[in-house]
C-alpha cells in the first residue's frame, strides 16, 4: 500500500501546480480579470476564510485589483471593488449588467414568487418596475405615509422620556428595530408589528433567516453534482425550505385579511394598491399579467429591503456618534436650533437640517447596510478595467470597500460628515463612489423610504436628548464590530445600549 501512495501523492504534487499554471496562462490569454490560483472543483472557496465575505473580498482586491476574477466552485464572479469600476458597469455597461443570477439556493425556487422578486432582465420585468415605480414608489406615495412614520416616531420619544424620568438604559437597537418593523408593517401591510397576531420572535426569526439564506450560497449553487447531497447532509436545505414556507405563510397572512369583506382600514396600503392593480390589470387585460405570485414577489422585495436596512443604518450612525462627541453635538446644536422648543422635528424640517444630512451620508458610506450589493449578471460580453468579462459571469459590487477607498475618501475609517459639506456626492446613484442603494436600472426603487425613515427618527433622537453611556462606560468600550455571521445586511455585533437624559429647550 505504501509503495503505490508514494508515487501517487508525489505526481499530485507535481501535476496540480502544473495544472494551475496552465489554466492561469489560459485565462491570461482571454484577458479575463486577474484571479487568485484556483484549486479543481472548489475554485477560489478556500481562500475567502472565516470572514464576512465583503472583507475577504476587500482584502484578496488589494492583491488582485479592483476587477477580479473569483471561481466560487462552478460559479464565475467578478468582484468589483472601485468607483471607477463601478461607473463601468453601472452606466457605461448599465443594460448588460442588468439581469440577476438565477441561483436555486437549494429550495429557494419551490415558491415561485422568488422568480418575480429577483427576476431576469427582461420585457416582463421592465413592464413590472415601471408599474411598482409609478404606483408603489412615487415621491408622493411615499410622503402619503408620512403620519404613520411621525406617529411611531412619536411612541419611540415618548417610551425614552420614560426611561429618562429613572434613568434606565435601554437597548436603543432594538427600540429602532422594533419602530422600523412597525413602519415597515403600517405602510405596506396595514396593521401593526406591535401588538400583531403574527408572534414577534417568529417575525425576528423570519427576517433574519430570510437575510441569512439571500446573503449566503449554497452547496447546490457552487459545487457540480455532489452540492445537492450536501446540502440535504448538512440540513441547509431544510433550513431553507422552512425559512421560505414561514414566509409564504406570512405573505399568505397578510393577503387573507386584506381580502376579508368589510375590513375596517384608516388608509390604503401597499397590499391595497397591489390588490388594485391586480383588479385592473385583470379587468383590461393589461399590458403586465399581475397575480398574487407577482404581489408575493413585491412583498419580498418590500420585507427584505423595507425592515433591517433603515434599522441598521440608524443603529450604526447612533454608535458613531456616541463614538464622536464632537459630532453628536454639532449634530445637536443644528437640529435644537432649527426646531426651537417644539418638542419634535418634522418631515417638512429636514430639508434644513444639511449637517443630519452629512451624518447619514457618512454613515451609509462608512457602514453601508448591505456591504455586498444583490448580485448582477452580465447579459453579453463586456469590458471591464481593460478585462473582458463573459456573457452569463455573476458580479459583486463591494460598496464596503468602495466606501473606505482612501481614493475616494481622505482618512476613511474616521467618521467625519464634514468631508461631504463641499462635496456633491451624494447616494441616489449618480456618484459611484457611495453606492448603498445601488445605481442604474436595478437600483433599490424603495430609497425614498429608507432615507424618510432614517431622517426622520435620527433627527428626533438627536433632538430629544442627550445620551450617557451605561455603568460608568467609556467611549473606548463602545464596540463596533460587525456581526460575523453571513448575511445580507450587516449589522453591529453588540447591540447598543445607552441611556437617554431628556433634553428641555
């Protein structure tokens, strides 16, 4: 037995070198972007590590450069970690880099709605996001919901006011959670998160697992053959398959009740105007075929991007400025002066306030929600950097990277609003150097949203009070970490605990 695997062991050593060598002359020769040595079948997976994948990316592009090439097992990505690169793809490239990745996810695709959430480029999904635009995400639809972002905005104050009477510490994370989901609930499924029939820790749990499975490959996705086995071997896809049924089961929750003859509703929601359009459409026999499968897939994108995204930017821009005195009270000194004694800043005041602008501006670029943008894929043949890259090549924008690009940001793991006070960068798409909701035609159609939803609750807790540090804390023991767990959005590691001390005009 020894006799035979002495050779054999030798000659592997010898041939995979051999092989490796002759396949990076080979792609070298196609002008493909530069790629870390693969090894056979797994490609480039052993090189990401244990990291979240936006770091393991950042890192292997400042060796392999901002267009790189990763065989992530049997699926070719390139990574594209610049603002010029970006700008390339995003405008110069915006119609071939329009489609999305069908990727099975290992169960994913037994509910079909997923196919519309995330579907291809294509004349039915142009058809579809002109009528989601136009009747879900006009500037006036979103402001028609401005009471209910004030409203919970409202309870929020009033729940700290309460806690600074006795100065308790409260998690704010969850807090800004907890008023988000609400929102999310009120504008686009018409009833409330707090207090719902639907259990709270199972709604945490769906989000979160939804987010989980998005933001993460499977077996099935990466590996030829053999993946299929292991994901049933190692239980993901029965995990995926129950995070997508206890979805479904909520989409079909919310559905039901809006069906319900007589319901009592104080306004039209989205599910409303879905349920509109779907009777129109079926009454004309329209342009666009709308059915329930078509409102489960808005419901994803509205569940997906409409809960944890705002949340988590304003979780992250509230450490940042307790990490930051010197930005929180100029943060302070502007909103307090604005607003006076009126006890609450309101939407039509945000518009003054250019400094809370800059904060959130810092903060997407220096903690962007969802570090790795949803994957593209390429319809045709393009160039890229001076690199071709093949029709059917999934690709990855790293805004984390893109964001902390000391070509683009002086300083960048300071967190310094200032740096956009002369600056015309902003984030709705047109400047590739801060990328949080994407940009050309699959840009995020919810970013009115999230940016009324984040002014308006940072501007009030700003506001409001002053904020303390619990049991004798330091700035210096503020952790601000990522959490290090894959997923789609990224989030603080350590929730964040403060204790609010009411401000009086």
């Amino acid at each position: 037995m020894d006799f035979f695997a002495l050779p054999l062991w030798s000659s592997l050593l010898i041939l995979i070198p051999l092989f490796l060598i002759f396949r990076s002359k080979k792609d070298a020769k196609k002008n493909l972007p530069p790629s870390p040595p693969k090894l056979p079948i797994i490609g480039n997976l052993h090189q990401l590590g244990s990291e979240l994948h936006h770091l393991s990316y950042t890192k292997m592009s400042h060796k392999y450069g901002p267009v790189m090439l990763l065989n992530l097992g049997k699926l070719k990505t390139v990574v594209i970690s610049s603002a010029e690169a970006a700008k390339e793809a995003f405008k110069v490239h915006d119609l071939a880099c329009s489609s999305r990745p069908l990727l099975d996810g290992s169960g994913r695709l037994s509910y079909n709605y997923f196919d519309v959430a995330f579907a291809p480029y294509g004349e039915h999904w142009r058809n579809m996001r002109k009528l989601i635009i136009l009747e879900l995400f006009s500037l006036k639809r979103v402001q028609s919901f401005r009471p209910i972002r004030e409203y919970e905005t409202g309870v929020l104050m009033e729940k700290l006011t309460e806690a600074a009477a006795t100065s308790t510490p409260v998690i704010l994370t969850d807090m800004i959670f907890a008023l988000i989901a609400n929102v999310t609930m009120k504008m686009s499924f018409g009833f409330e998160y707090r207090g719902s029939d639907f259990d709270k820790a199972q709604f945490h749990e769906v989000v979160h697992g939804t987010e989980a499975i998005l933001g993460s490959y499977a077996y099935s996705e990466l590996i030829p053959v053999i993946g299929w086995l292991l994901d049933r071997i190692g239980g993901r896809h029965a995990k995926t398959e129950q995070v997508f049924r206890d979805l479904d089961k909520f989409f079909q929750h919310i559905l039901d009740d809006h069906m319900k003859p007589g319901r009592e509703r104080s306004h039209d929601d989205m599910i409303d105007v879905l349920l509109g359009i779907e009777k129109e459409q079926a009454a004309k026999g329209g342009q666009v075929e709308f059915t329930k499968v078509n409102i489960k897939g808005v419901l994803m994108n509205l569940f997906v991007g409409g809960v944890d995204t705002s949340a988590i930017t304003l979780n992250w821009a509230m450490a940042e400025l307790m990490k930051n005195p010197r930005v929180m009270k100029k943060a302070q000194d502007e909103v307090r002066k604005v607003v006076g004694n009126k006890g609450r800043v309101t939407e039509s005041e945000l518009s003054q306030l250019p400094y809370i602008n800059m904060i959130i501006k810092e903060t997407f670029r220096k903690h962007p929600p969802v570090p790795l943008l949803i994957p593209r894929e390429t319809i045709s043949d393009i160039t890229l950097n001076g690199y071709k890259v093949p029709a059917k090549t999934m690709l990855q924008v790293n805004v984390w990277a893109i964001g902390r690009d000391p070509n683009n940001f002086k300083d960048p793991e300071e967190f310094y609003p200032e740096r956009f006070e002369k600056s015309a960068i902003d984030y709705k798409g047109s400047h590739f150097e801060l990328l949080p909701f994407g940009a050309g035609r699959r840009m995020c159609v919810g970013m009115h949203v999230g940016e009324m939803n984040i002014g308006t609750v940072l501007s009030n807790l700003v506001y409001g009070f002053d904020w303390k540090l619990p049991n004798g804390m330091s700035i210096e023991d503020l952790n601000m970490d990522e959490m290090d767990h894959v997923a789609l959005t990224v989030t603080k590691k350590v929730p964040l605990q403060l204790v609010p001390v009411k401000w009086n005009p």
